[in-house]
C-alpha cells in the first residue's frame, strides 16, 4: 500500500534506538524526509547513516534534550516545518511512588505529558494551514492498563492522553489527526530495564522474568519495533485521516478488555 505520504517531513523524537527509530525507518521507507532527535550523539548519527543507507532518504540530525525549551527550538529549527510529529521521549524509571518527591513528578511530566504539548503547539497551527497533519504521540499500554511499578509513566502518559482527547476533535476537520500508539512490551532496551526491576523483585533471572511475561501474552511473545514502526507509518498515512483521537495498543492481546 502506498501510503501517500511520499515529500512529507517528519520529526520523531527520541529516534536513536528502540520504538522512535523503527517508526523513523518506517517513515523514511515512504519517502519522507525525516528529522530525528536524541541526546546521545553518537547513536543518532548511527541511526541516520542506517536509515539513509537502508532508504535514501533525507535524514536530519538534531542532538539534544527534546524535554529542554534549548532542545526543542533546536528541532523545530531543523526544518522548515512538519507535516507528521511522533512525539516520543524514554519513560520515567520504576519504582514505588512513596520515593518520588516533587521534583521526580515534575521531571516525568516535563517529558511524557508537557514537551508532546509544547510540541504540538508549535506544529499543529502550520498542518492546519496546509490541510494536512498527522500528529502520534507514543505513550504507553499503561495509559489502559496501569503498571503498578510505573506509576510516573501512568500518571504523565494519561494526562497527555487526556488533552490530546479534545484537541484532536478539533483539528481533523482540517485534516490534522492527533492519535495515541500504546506500546505494550516490545524488544526494546525499556523493556529489558522493567524486567530487571521485575527480577529483582520476585528473586529471578532478567531470562526467567522475560519467559514468564511471554507466557502471559497471548501472542507467546514480545513485539518487534518493526512491527510498531508499521504501525506508526499507517497512522501518518492519507489513509488514516478519518481517524482521531483514538488510542491504538499493539500488545499482543494482554490488555483483556473489550473496550
């Protein structure tokens, strides 16, 4: 399927590794100018290389702290403007809420609830303009199914979720979407920092936490980033503009709900 999407510029946040870099592949396979973002220099300008070699196409590299106001002026200069905006920043370490104070709740809603808004203030005014804009926010499977052991990324992801639900109601009437990827676990570096905090809570091995969590799934296992970044390229597509504010989980089936 041609997505349509072919000239476009996206910027995917936090693309050097794991989930943001597959959906930065996925979009530069379709033609779309990207401009990617992270704070390790090294890892970004590996990750360029690879997609440029694996697609030809144009890549932009902005090293920097997307959850800084310096790191996000950064960004959004790298490119006359964004058509698609996949915000995404590393989610806030584990652990029991009685040990967080202030500041730690702040940090966690600066990168997963406040810098996607700011984000979206600065680009969705100018996709209004051109009648086209796709705008997903990777959160978290949590935002359905909390985690007990990831209260801060519970409580930022949701609130995010719960702006983006009225906005986006707003902006599809111009052709801009706003809509939620929920990741559940995927083979991602995030991943394997949960299971060692699961390891170590329950007195096992990284490898037994992992065997156990993939029994849980009904799919028998984790999910690839390629498989996500698919996803992602869709959700940016011509053929997914009637679809808003909507909160997409690719999980494997573990979330038990209907709805």
């Amino acid at each position: 399927m041609d997505m349509g999407i072919r000239g476009k510029t996206a910027l995917v946040c936090a693309a050097s590794k794991g989930l943001g870099r597959a959906c930065a592949m996925a979009l530069a396979a379709e033609g779309v100018d990207v401009v990617i973002t992270a704070r390790g220099r090294e890892a970004l300008e590996a990750t360029a290389d690879d997609i440029r070699k694996a697609t030809g196409a144009k890549v932009v590299t902005v090293a920097g702290d997307i959850t800084t106001p310096e790191g996000r002026a950064a960004a959004l200069a790298a490119a006359p403007h964004y058509d698609i905006l996949i915000n995404n920043a590393g989610g806030p370490a584990p652990g029991d809420f009685r040990q967080w104070d202030r500041d730690i709740w702040i940090k966690a809603l600066d990168a997963n609830m406040l810098t996607p808004i700011e984000l979206i203030k600065a680009t969705v005014d100018g996709m209004i303009e051109r009648r086209f804009g796709r705008i997903v926010n990777i959160t978290s499977g949590a935002v359905k199914a909390p985690i007990d052991i990831l209260g801060l990324s519970n409580g930022a992801r949701s609130g995010l979720t719960g702006f983006v639900a009225g906005l986006s109601r707003k902006t599809v009437a111009h052709n801009v979407t706003i809509n939620g990827l929920l990741p559940g676990p995927f083979e991602t570096d995030r991943l394997k920092a949960t299971l060692g905090t699961w390891a170590k809570r329950d007195g096992i091995t990284i490898e037994e936490a992992a065997a156990r969590r993939k029994k849980e799934n009904p799919a028998g296992r984790f999910g690839t980033p390629e498989e996500f970044g698919a996803a992602c390229a869709f959700m940016c597509s011509v053929h997914a503009g009637y679809m808003t504010g909507q909160n997409i989980l690719l999980d494997g089936g573990h979330y038990p709900g209907t709805f």
